[in-house]
C-alpha cells in the first residue's frame, strides 16, 4: 500500500503574508508622501500668508468669490 501524503492548507498563512505586505507597501507610500510636504509646512510656519487658507481680504467680509 501506498501512503497518500496529504498537503498542508497554507490558506491562512497566505492571508498572513497578504495582509502584512500590503501594511509595509502603505507604511513606505505614507513615509515617501510626508517628505513631499515638508518644504510647504516649513514656509506656512515661517509666514502664514504662504498657506491657502490665509485670511485675505476676499474672505474678510464672507464672500467666497
């Protein structure tokens, strides 16, 4: 008789590998974005006027445009 060798379900070990690479590809896009951005918030905290959401004399008296 021969003895039939039977597989091992790596079904969740799949879901595991899945689930972990798809958190390190969103932690490295997050880390690479938040340089993108860091000129832009190291003009807005040296001058207020460098943001576009100031408080200019458009938006003084409510109109919006």
């Amino acid at each position: 008789m021969s003895e039939v060798q039977q597989e091992k379900d790596n079904f969740w070990l799949y879901i595991g590998i899945a689930v972990i690479a798809f958190a390190g590809v969103i932690y490295l896009v997050k880390s690479a974005e938040h340089d993108k951005y860091a000129s832009a918030s190291k003009a807005i905290a040296e001058d207020s006027s460098n943001s576009a959401y100031r408080n200019d004399v458009l938006h003084s008296s409510g109109n919006t445009k």
